[in-house]
C-alpha cells in the first residue's frame, strides 16, 4: 500500500507545471496553471491539486524537485535542479534517440546537445535583446489582433512571407505593423514573424550544433507554424514530444526519483 | 555622372585583378588606415576587408554573412565590417565574390580603431599567416616625438617583415613613386572636395562615398590618380556649368560617420526630396593629409599617426566646425554607427559642442554600417523630418543669393 | 569570527566614493580605471589612487552623454561624473585602453572642464619594436605630470619605497589568493576590491589581519567542480558567491580586479632604475583582452589558465559591449571544446548575476558533478 511518489515542479515566468510519477516513472499526475504573480502560490495549489487527484497524501512524495524561473525562492521541494538539466532528462525519456532539444519558453530560448544517457553536453541560451522567444510571439500575435496559437496557423496559409529583421523587439514591431499599414495581408506578416523566431532560434542552435534527433519542447513547440518552419529552415526531422510543455517538470520529477535512490 | 563606369571598370578590375597569378607576390589583407605605400614598394597584393564589407553591406548580402559569424559565437554588438570578413571566410560560397583571395600576409594599423587588431588576430589564427601590427598611439593632445620615434621604428620593422615575406629588398625608388601618387591622388580628391564649396554644391555625398573606393583600394597607383583626375574635371565642368547634385539645395548639411551602406540611395533622396544635400562629411575627408617631404619614415609615420580617427573628440570638433565654415553648411547629420565605438560614442559631446559653436543644429541617427538589423526606416524618417522643420523653422534655408545672411 | 569583521569593516564597498575623503581623511585621491597604471608612481608623487569601479551602481545611464551601445562601466563612470559623486578626485589618469575608454577620455573633460585628465599612452602591442622605449617613455611622461600636478619633485628614493610598499601588497595578495579555500572567493574579491579604493598602507594591515585569520579556517570553499573565472574587470562579487553557494569553487581568474591585478613582479635586480623596472613588469605581466603579443593569444592565456589551476570548468565574465572580451571568447571557446573543458558564458552589465545567468551557471555545475 505505500505508493512511492516523485514530484516534478516547474515553474516558468509564464506558466506552473507539475508532475507526479511513480516508481516506474509512470505518469500518475499532471497539471498546468498560469503562473501569476512570482508563480510560487500557483506552484503550492498546483501540487495540492495533483496530489489531490491521485488520490495521494503528501507523505507519499518520496522525493521533489523544482526548476524554472521560480525555482530559487520555492521553498517546499527538496531540490532544485536547473531546467537545462531537466528539460535535457525529460526529453531523453521521453525519446531516448534525442540528441539535441529545443525549448522555447516565453521568457527564453535553450538548444541543449545530451549524450545517450540524456546528460548535458553542450547548451546555449539566448543573449539579452535576442527575439526568439515566446514573449516576442506574444507581443506580434497581439499586435496583428490573433491569439498565438493563430499566429502559427495563419502564417501556413502564406505564400508570401514579408521579412521582418530588426534584432530589436519594438522595432520589429513596428516594422510588422508598418507593413500592415501599407497593405500587406496578416498571413504574410505572420508568416514573416515566425521565420524572424525560427532563424533566431536556429541562430543559437548552430552554436551548439544541432545533432539529430533533434527534440522541440517548451509552450511554443505547440504552434504549427513554429514547428513547420523549424523543420523547413532546419532540413531536419524535428519531433515534438506529446505534451512539450511538461518536459520540465517530468525531467525533474525523474530527478527527484534519482536523488531518492541515491543517486546525484 | 561619366565617371562612373571608369570607377566601375577600375573596382571590377581590382576584384578581378586580386585572384591573378601573382608569381610570388603575396597578398596582404589590410587595414584602410595602413600604410599601403610600403606595400605598393615591396610588390606587395592589398586586399581591404573593410571594402569588401562596405560592399556586402551595399549588396544587402552582409546580414547572412554575419549569421554565419555569429553561429561560431561571434557576438552581434562586434563591428559588422569584421562579422561580414569573418561570415565570409566560415562560408565564402555564400559570399559575393566567392570572398576575397586567401591571404598571404596580414597587416593592420590601429590608427582607425582597436576592433582591427582582434579582428586580424583572428584571421592570422585562421588562416595561418604572419600578421604585422602598427601600434599608432592616439593623440589625445599632440603627436609627440616619442610617438614618432615608435611608430618609425615600427615602420623600419615593417619593412623587415615584408623584405622576408617578398624575399627581396623594398625599393627606395618605387617607395618615393608609391609616396608621389598617394600624395597627387589625395591633392585631387582634396580638390574635389573642395569644389562642393560650390553654390550649389555638384556633388552629394553618397557620390563621395561611391567614388571613395579608389583612394582606399587603389591609393598609390597611376590607374587611381588617372580616375581622380577624370573626376575632379568633371566635377569642375559641373560647377562651371552651375549644375547641382540635386535639384533644388535649400539645405546644406554636413555628415559624420561611415555611411550607412544599405540604405545609401535611399536615405540620401529622402534628405534630397526635402531640398538637403550634404555638401561635406568627415568619412572622406578622412583621406586628404598628404604624406609630406622629408625622410620617407618619418613623414609617414607623422600622416598616418595624424589620421582623423586616431584624433581626440577636441579635434574632430573643431575639424566639423572648420568644415561647417568653409562649406557654408547650415545643419549636420551623425550617423551614430553601433559598429564604430571610436567614431561613434563621442558623438553625443561633439554634437553638443559644434552646435553650441557654429548655431547649425545637429541630428543624431543611430544605425549600423553594414548589419540593416540595426536600423529601423520608419523612426529615422520621422526624426529627419523633425530636424529638416527644424533648419526650416530657424531661417536656415537657403535663398539663392542671399545665403551671406543666413546665421 | 574574522570573517564577520572583514565583511562589516568593508561595507563601504557598497558605496564607496560618497564618503572617501570622510574615510580616508587627509588624503590626495587620484582616480584611475587600468590595472595598468602603475600605482607606485601615482604613490610617490603623495597621491592616493582610486579605482573607478561599478560597485553597485545600477545606474549605467549617462545616456545624455555617451550612447548605449557602450560598457556599462564607462557610462556609470561618466554618470558618476555627473553628478558630482568624484568631486573628491584631484585628477583621473587614463592609460589607452580600448576604443571605449579612450572616447572616455575625451569625452570626460567635455562633460566637466573642471576636470584634470592625465594620459598614461601605454601604447597597443606590448612586444613590438621600440615597445621598450615607448613604455618607459611613457612612464615618465606620467612621471612628469603628476609632478606638475603635485607641485612636488619625485626622486628615485621615493619611487622605489613605493614600489617596495607595493611589492609587499602583490606578495601578501599572492599568499591570501593561495588560501583561497579557506577565505572563498567573495571575501578575496571583496578584499582584493577595496585595495583598490584605499591607501596601500592600510591595505597592507588588512590583509595582515586577513592572513593571520586564516592560520585556523577551515578550507571550506575547497569541495565541488573547480572552476576557473575569466575576463577583466569584476565589478561584483556576488557571482563569484552564486558559484560557491550552486556548489561550485573558484580555484582560479584572470580578472583584473583579481589576480591579473597583482601578478608581474617589479625585478628591481635586473634594471638600472625604478621606472625602467616599472616598464619591464608592464611588458612582461599577463596581458588583458585589449593588448596584443605574440604568444599570448585568447585561445593560449586560457588553456594556461585551465591547466595552471587544475579547473574542471570556465565561467567566463563578459561585460555588455566589450569587444575584446567578445573577440577572444570565440578561440577561447574553440580551444576549451578540443580539450573537453566545458563552460559557459555570463553576459553582464553590472557585474551580479541575473536569473538566466543563475541557470547557465547551475546547469554547467550540474554537468560537472
């Protein structure tokens, strides 16, 4: 009757994500929420919740560990481990041919190179005034009057995408709304603005070196027009693992689990 | 203009003459501020990175060239002349040109900025080849002759350097003919310059900026000194002639920078539309001391220490406000170049200063050279546009003779 | 117990140069920026010199007088200027550092025409012909100024007892720096820092009381992958802190707010007079990002760095917009991936440490443990 649990939690600038698997490293629980303000309130309810749900006492937890943006002031897990370290772990389980991931988040960009055991070789984040993150997304999606989501979907109705190239996000905004203004049709902006972000991102990953298979996780690993522009810029054969948001937070749990047995 | 398709013939020539056998001669990589006349008597080939950037940056092939610099890790706040030379020796396939011909040599001259000197240490790392520095100091107050006495012995040094590399001696004889057409190339382009003291000028300076390419590439050769000659007559018959580079001049500014190489025509016509043509600028005066008469070393080291980059904000301040007078300019334009430090970040001081002592209101737009990622059209255009209201609003417009009013 | 001392009795570092003539009173101070100046000369000329350093300050604005696509170090510097916190300063020295700097230089007499700005032409390449004579020429052209500045004529006596007063301080640094497990790497930065802004002598009887507090520490810094910290100046120690508490330890740097600032012995032996000796140390020191000579290339200075202090890993300190550091890092990189030697890179303005950076520094300690 004394169910070993692992807690993975995740808690991004935009998002809270949490994990809970069992011994095998099955699946047992899984939830997202907005993060709020700080995210660490949202964390707690979160793991409440989950436990909730799997119909667990929080004594059954034999292990926890935090990553992501809130994890330096999340006082309840026993850990915190980097998500560059997670998000390689996570990635690795779920697909053990992996060899690079690609996480864009909202408020930065990770490529991470692992070996066949899914530990860290190589990685590069983004440098300060780089736009390739969600954030950026977010600022054009609103500024053509879509959801993010949308963004990705019209931009593969164009034919003729429109560059965008200013570096800086403002003015690339500007430039975005300029073309409008001059009569350019949405689906072109749009589709310019995810190849601005795709060569961006793939600006970083050159630096690394992009050995397949290469992984997407992360919020943005969700839009069809990211990830079709991804694989055309990239010539690769890009995977999306089911459910890319959570990677984090799965490769922390699988972190607590081998914390717990010992293991560093 | 005419002289436009000698420049063209004469540029493409020197692309094309650079990958010639050249029996035994090596070829240098150069700074633009390096002595090239040592060169020139030693036989040498020279090459100028910095050109071949300006081009790539006019042909809006530079941005690809400068990813591929930064997926090796070089940052994108580096100068984009040395981003656009290093994208295009990781990748000369996707370079106009194929890139330039591999280097035997490398010579730089920090008498521009200290950018070369890490720019060349990475090519000479790359490629393998022998690099020379000339260490100029820069002149805050004035050229010492402990400078002087460095910089020779420097220059003596040198040619060590390249008499081991050519495997022969460098010639006083061709070093004093290298001397003589730098020098009558510099008094013809000087000349020119001068001729756009014209009302109304002949020429703007986006032609400066396209026909200064000879006197970087070419300095010190008889087919440069014939192209100047052409030029400045027929700048000479334009002003006889009356003929203005624009159509109606009721603004004559000034410009401070590098130009912005990939917005060149259409930045300049937006002023041109307005009635601005900028008469004068201190990028291609830049080329107008003349090496002077006495021993060859020495009066080289003195030209080439005193060039306008190696010169504290002070001078260059005072260089504009000269060139504000003798132009008859009544407004300026910086072009605040993220990819010049030593150009660029005393710009907001000397702004400062030759408004406050020639009255001429001054713009300051920050760009980039040769990386377009750097600047945005529509913001510039609306601060030019400011400033254009601006010399309108205070009388500093030109009114056909009545210019000696103005002020 | 010491530890608690050092760290209440070096506060001041917070805000250094509000109260500098409160604290060090009946002191002549002259700023500098180099660790390249030399020191002992500033020292015999009755002058006090004082570092111009970050320190805290956010405000790296100025952007009324220098544009933002400049280090944050000059922009404080000049912000400070600005608003009169360096009033107490008799004069700045210069030395020709960097294309950023030397637009400093002038731009600092623009802003404030009050301002007295001495030149140290301390040229680009350190080997090249006629270095030697440059340099020394150099040394007393400085010479010459400062005792102009001074009104006091500096003899050969004077320059070489301070120069004995200095050499006593690079040889304790160089003891206190062998003890780094023991004393961490936030407290010698912090120690090493304010040398930099007080009178030699009483940074001589810190680091005494520093020296004899180790004779019972524990080398508690001395677990964890070791690390190697890279670039020039360090305007902030709390990144060097943030290693130690991920479970880091700093076993090595090339900062010149840390052991470049004090390698370089003056060989007083070996050359006839002190400001021909000062000039030897000056060629000879390990060199900063911003000179040239052969043999001391980026990729070379690193490698050495790793082998000399046994690291594991590079943590390399790059200030927003300094082209050196940006210049050497791609060889540096290079030559780190052939030798299997991973890093990673902390992009700064202020010297601390931001929440990505925290990332990038925990995941490289995570692929070392």
């Amino acid at each position: 009757m004394t169910k070993r649990a692992y807690l993975g939690i995740d808690i991004g600038s935009l998002t809270v994500k949490v994990i809970l698997i069992d011994e095998q490293g099955r699946v047992i629980g899984r939830a997202l929420a907005v993060a709020g303000y700080g995210g660490q309130q949202a964390a707690k309810d979160l793991v409440a919740a989950v436990l909730s749900d799997a119909g667990l006492a929080r004594s059954a937890v034999a292990g926890s560990v935090v990553t992501g943006y809130g994890r330096v002031t999340f006082g309840e897990a026993d850990r915190e481990v980097s998500e560059i370290s997670c998000h390689a772990r996570g990635a690795s389980f779920l697909i053990p041919a992996t060899r690079t991931v690609i996480d864009v988040g909202g408020q930065d960009s990770k490529v991470i190179r692992i070996d066949q055991r899914g530990r860290v070789v190589d990685f590069a984040m983004n440098d300060k005034c780089a736009a390739g993150t969600g954030r950026f997304l977010e600022v054009m999606a609103n500024a053509l009057g879509l959801a993010v989501e949308e963004l990705g979907r019209v931009a593969l109705v164009s034919a003729h995408p429109l560059t965008i190239s200013n570096t800086c996000t403002v003015f690339a905004e500007s430039e975005a709304v300029s073309h409008l203004a001059r009569g350019a049709a949405r689906e072109d902006v749009a589709s310019g603005l995810i190849q601005a972000v795709s060569s961006r991102v793939l600006g970083l990953a050159a630096r690394v070196g992009l050995r397949p298979q290469v992984v997407f996780t992360g919020g943005v690993a969700l839009n069809e027009g990211m990830l079709t522009e991804l694989r055309r810029q990239s010539g690769l054969e890009i995977l999306v693992p089911p459910d890319p948001q959570m990677v984090g937070a799965l490769g922390a749990a699988l972190f607590a689990r081998q914390f717990s047995a010992g293991g560093s | 203009m005419r002289s436009a398709k000698e420049l063209q013939r004469l540029m493409q020539w020197h692309y094309a003459s650079i990958r010639l056998p050249r029996l035994g001669r090596p070829l240098a990589w150069v700074t633009s501020g390096a002595p090239v006349e040592l060169l020139r008597a030693a036989g040498v080939v020279a090459v100028y990175p910095e050109n071949y950037g300006a081009l790539c940056g006019a042909q809006h092939q530079a941005v690809a060239l400068c990813q591929k610099a930064e997926s090796e890790g070089y940052s994108p706040d580096l100068c984009s002349y040395a981003r656009t030379s290093l994208g295009s020796v990781i990748a000369p396939e996707s370079a106009p040109l194929g890139g330039l011909p591999r280097p035997d040599l490398l010579i730089a001259c920090n008498n521009i900025c200290s950018t070369v000197v890490k720019w060349y240490e990475t090519l000479s790392d790359r490629f393998q080849v022998p690099l020379f520095v000339l260490d100029l100091p820069f002149i805050h107050d004035r050229l010492t002759p402990a400078m002087t006495a460095y910089a020779v012995t420097q220059l003596r040094d040198l040619v060590t350097f390249l008499e081991r590399e050519c495997r022969r001696k460098v010639s006083g004889a061709k070093l004093g003919e290298a001397v003589r057409q730098a020098n009558e190339t510099v008094r013809l382009w000087t000349e020119i310059h001068e001729l756009c003291q014209a009302h109304p000028s002949p020429l703007n300076v986006p032609d400066l900026f396209v026909n200064m390419a000879p006197i970087v590439v070419l300095r010190g050769t008889a087919s440069a000194t014939r192209f100047y000659r052409h030029l400045r007559d027929e700048v000479a018959e334009r002003v006889r002639e009356g003929v203005g580079a624009i159509a109606e001049e009721r603004y004559r500014l000034l410009w401070d920078n590098i130009a912005i190489w990939h917005h060149l025509y259409r930045l300049f016509n937006y002023f041109a539309e307005q009635g601005a043509c900028f008469v004068v600028d201190t990028y291609t005066t830049a080329w107008s001391a003349e090496i002077p008469r006495g021993d060859l070393l020495e009066s080289l080291a003195e030209a080439y220490a005193g060039v306008y980059l190696n010169r504290s904000l002070e001078f260059r301040a005072r260089r504009m406000i000269d060139m504000i007078q003798a132009y008859d300019v009544s407004g300026f334009v910086m072009h605040g170049n993220r990819s010049c430090k030593p150009y660029s970040l005393g710009q907001v001081e000397t702004r400062r200063l030759v408004t406050e002592m020639t009255g001429a209101p001054g713009l300051l737009i920050e760009a980039d050279m040769c990386d377009s990622r750097a600047f945005a059209p529509e913001p510039i255009r609306t601060r030019i546009q400011a400033f254009i209201e601006t010399l309108e609003s205070s009388g500093r417009e030109m009114r056909g003779e009545a210019q000696g009013e103005r002020r | 117990m010491a530890k608690v001392g050092m760290q209440d009795s070096l506060r001041w570092l917070d805000d250094p140069y509000a109260d500098w003539p409160e604290r060090f009173p009946g002191r002549k101070a002259i700023g500098y920026f180099c660790s390249y100046v030399p020191l002992e000369i500033l020292h015999a000329a009755g002058l006090t010199p004082v570092r111009i350093l970050q320190l805290g300050s956010t405000a790296a604005a100025a952007h009324a007088h220098f544009p933002a696509f400049s280090c944050a170090m000059a922009r404080t510097a000049l912000e400070r200027l600005v608003s009169s916190q360096l009033g107490f300063l008799n004069a700045v020295v210069f030395a020709h550092t960097c294309d950023t700097m030397q637009c400093l230089a002038d731009a600092w007499r623009m802003v404030d025409s009050s301002q007295r700005v001495l030149h140290f032409s301390l040229p680009t390449t350190l080997d090249a012909a006629g270095s030697v004579e440059y340099v020394l020429n150099a040394h007393h052209q400085l010479l010459g100024e400062l005792e102009l500045l001074s009104g006091v004529r500096v003899s050969e006596e004077a320059l070489l007892a301070s120069i004995a007063l200095y050499e006593e301080r690079r040889r304790l640094l160089a003891e206190l720096y062998r003890a780094r497990e023991s004393l961490g790497a936030g407290e010698l930065w912090r120690i090493t820092v304010a040398g930099l802004l007080m009178p030699v002598e009483e940074h001589l009887t810190l680091l005494g009381r520093a020296i004899s507090s180790l004779s019972d520490a524990p080398a508690r810094f001395g677990t964890g992958p070791r690390l190697a910290v890279a670039g020039t100046a360090l305007h902030d120690g709390s990144l060097l802190e943030l290693i130690e508490e991920l479970g880091g330890q700093v076993v090595a740097d090339n900062l010149c707010t840390g052991e470049r600032a004090f390698q370089g012995q003056v060989d007083l032996q070996h050359h006839s007079d002190a400001l021909a000796a000062l000039t030897a140390r000056a060629l000879e020191r390990p060199i900063c990002p911003a000179k040239h000579k052969v043999g001391q290339e980026a990729a070379a200075r690193i490698l050495e760095l790793v082998r000399s202090s046994r690291a594991d890993g590079v943590v390399f300190v790059q200030p927003k917009y300094c082209d050196p550091c940006a210049f050497d890092y791609v060889p540096q990189r290079k030559a780190l991936e052939e030798a299997g030697i991973p890093h990673v890179v902390v992009e700064t303005e202020t010297g601390a440490c931001g929440a990505q950076a925290r990332t990038r520094l925990q995941a490289l300690l995570e692929m070392l443990s």
